[in-house]
C-alpha cells in the first residue's frame, strides 16, 4: 500500500542519503501515516482513514464530516 494520506495528499519525498565519505544512495522520505477511525455521524458508520499527522490534526480542526467530503472531493473512496 502506497505511503500518502488520503486527506492531505501528503506522498514521500526522495532524496540522498550521504555517507561518511560523501557518496550518494537514493533513499525516501515517507510521512507520517497513520490508519484512524473516525464515526460518521450522518451515514451512521466507522470510517477508517489512512492519514498523516498533519492530517489528523486537519480532522480535528474542520471535523470529520467535512474531512471526509474533502477526501471524497479528491476522488477517494471511503
């Protein structure tokens, strides 16, 4: 399963790992995702989101009715 969350967009980012002897490997750089489950209120039901930090901060803030029509919005399904 890819590493990005489904509210934010949030996907890894890729760069260099650099050694002592300044030679060069690609390595990623994977946010912070978390699986969450909010409840639904209006469809009465679980939702389960795959979600970054900062987007589980975003679902605090708007709340999870709103998250889920973004989500929605971003042509995901939940």
């Amino acid at each position: 399963m890819s590493a990005h969350c489904m509210l934010t967009g949030a996907r890894p980012g890729f760069g260099n790992r650099i050694s002592h002897s300044h030679h060069r490997t690609s390595r990623r750089f994977d946010p912070n995702i978390q699986t969450r489950r909010y409840w639904l209120p209006g469809e009465n039901r679980y939702v389960r989101l795959r979600l970054s930090a900062k987007g589980i901060k975003t679902v605090d803030v708007i709340g999870v009715e709103a998250a889920v029509a973004r989500v929605r919005a971003r042509g995901v399904k939940v």
